[in-house]
C-alpha cells in the first residue's frame, strides 16, 4: 500500500493507495488545512487513525511538498514547516519516506491525466518525444518540466522558477513591479502570479479605492477579487483579473521556451479552473505565444488546464508506484 502527500501552503491531501504501473487506485483520501497541524507527522498519525490502518502495511510513502527538496528534507517557502522524510518515518513507523518537490510530483501525474481531466486552451500539434512543462498558481507558484528522455519515457524534474525575477512587459506591469520592489525589495514571478499575487495586483490598480469594498487582509481576498471581476462589480477588480492572466500566460511562455515544451505545457494548481472564463478568453494564449521570433514554435505547442484538483497526490502516488 502506498501513502500520498500534497502538502500545500494552504491546504495538504492525505490518500492511501493501491499501486498500479497505468496509475495507481485511491482507496482513502482527506484534505487537512495544513497550519491545523504542528507537523506532517501529527498529520499523518491523524489520517492513519481514522482511517483504522496499520503503518506497517504501508511500504512507501511519497510527499510532495511546496519547497525546494534537498537530501529528502523539503523547506516549505509560503508556511513555518520543515518536511523532513527521514523524521516523518520514524514518527510513523513508515519504512520508506521519500520527499519530492509538489510540483514534481504533480509532473508524475501529467502522462496518466485522461481526456475528461483536461481542459483544452490550445490543441496544438504535440511533437513525439518532446519535453513537456507544468506551471502551477496556487498559494505559491511552482514549475517543473518533464524531460523525453528515450523518446517515450518522461522524468520530471523539479524548479523554483516561480521566485525567479518578475519581468514586466507592459507600462502597467511596470507600476506593479515599482509596488513590489517597494514592498518587498524585489519582484518576483510568485508576487504576481499566485493568489497573493492578484491581491498585490489589485493594490496597484485601486489608488482611488475598491468599489467592491473588498479586504485584501481576509484568507479569502483573492477569490473575491476573481467574483468581483467576474460580476463586472469593480472595474479594478476587472483590471487586476486581466493583469494576474496576462502575467500568467506570458510566465507559462517563458516556461515554454526555457524547456522547449512541443509535447504540452499543463496549467496546474488551485486556481486555474476557478478562472476558466478569463483563461479562455485569449488573453492568456496571446500573452503565452507573444513571443517573436519563436512565436510560431509556441502557437503549435498543446496547452491544457488540469481540472483534477488532486492530480498533486495522484503524482506523488505515481511517482511510488514506479
């Protein structure tokens, strides 16, 4: 039996598996709001107990975790935690632990996604053998690629590209690039592209106030910001929802030539389904392939948004299952 992770800033799924080399099969799976916890291990406990399973008949457990990965220890970058595989282990009586980074394991789960689990931005003409790329907003914002290795086998490898610098495109970006470096001493791709991102956004495109009155302090701000675009209630809630799509296609491009992605780039995490009308209404698309002169590789390069909200746990499942 397989135990899953997804350990998010915000919210961790938990699943117990049966292996499977096609993909593997849920038996149990819970969502936990991640600081409800002390620790992964706690957490762990608490999904073994309730689900009345034995920690010796679980041979792997497999966690991806929001944070770069090093010696199987994860530093989590949007919360205080420390994922450490070896600890998680030998609280839990798991024999083998084995730590990846969230949007690496997500990577395992791209070649087993089916057609109902995808939403198609662009069909594109997918290249045999091609490298593949994954960009995710959420909390955070995390990037993996998945390298064609033998022409038909894929490893995915890990990136911390969503902390790289923010580079603006257009006079508007740059006032939200002057915002951030005076906030935070540097912009990167995650202060615009995540949901804290479109609440910064939104800080820059309301000096005269929101008419939708909305409170950037609440856990919720960004959803609200998206409702109040999306109801047409606030006219910079409208700017910043056209701003957060614009910056995240572009960031999906770049992605796109960094990993030279002609077998398919894959819009994961939390938010993209939420905002599947403004994802679809060419912004995103005309920002990902604005790109001369390689505008034409990128118009011919599959796009997909990942509608299963787990494919996170089901990576890390896959990845075990290997």
């Amino acid at each position: 039996m397989i135990l899953a992770g997804d350990v998010g800033g915000t919210k961790t799924l938990l699943g117990l598996f049966e292996p499977d080399a096609a993909r593997p099969r849920p038996i149990a799976v819970r969502s936990f709001g991640t600081l409800d916890y002390d620790a992964l291990e706690t957490m762990i406990a608490a999904f073994l107990a309730d689900a009345a399973i034995d920690a010796a008949r679980i041979g792997i457990a497999s966690i991806g975790a929001a944070g770069p990965v090093i010696g199987n220890v994860a530093e989590l970058t949007a919360v205080p935690w420390r994922v450490d595989g070896a600890r998680v282990g030998a609280a839990t009586r798991i024999a083998r632990v084995v730590v990846l980074n969230d949007l690496q394991a997500m990577a395992f789960a791209v070649p087993v996604l089916q057609e109902a689990e995808l939403h198609v931005l662009q069909r594109g003409t997918p290249a045999p053998g091609g490298n593949m790329a994954l960009i995710a907003a959420g909390t955070g914002l995390g990037e993996a690629l998945l390298h064609c290795v033998d022409g038909r086998r894929y490893v995915p490898a890990a990136s911390e590209g969503g902390h790289a610098d923010f580079s603006a495109r257009t006079e508007r970006e740059m006032a939200v690039v002057r915002d951030l470096t005076t906030r935070y001493g540097r912009a990167d791709v995650e202060h615009v592209v995540s949901g804290r991102g479109l609440v910064n956004i939104h800080r820059v495109t309301h000096a005269d106030g929101c008419a939708a009155a909305i409170d950037l302090d609440r856990p919720h701000a960004a959803a609200a910001i998206t409702a109040a675009a999306f109801d047409r209630r606030c006219p910079g809630c409208v700017e910043a929802l056209d701003l957060f799509v614009e910056a995240y296609g572009a960031q999906a491009g770049n992605l796109a030539l960094r990993s030279v992605a002609t077998g398919g780039v894959f819009i994961g995490g939390g938010i993209a389904p939420k905002i599947l009308p403004a994802l679809t209404s060419g912004a995103f698309m005309r920002a990902f392939c604005a790109k001369p002169p390689l505008d034409g590789l990128l118009g011919a390069m599959p796009v997909n948004v990942i509608l299963n909200d787990s494919a996170g746990l089901l990576g890390a499942a896959v990845f075990a299952s290997t």
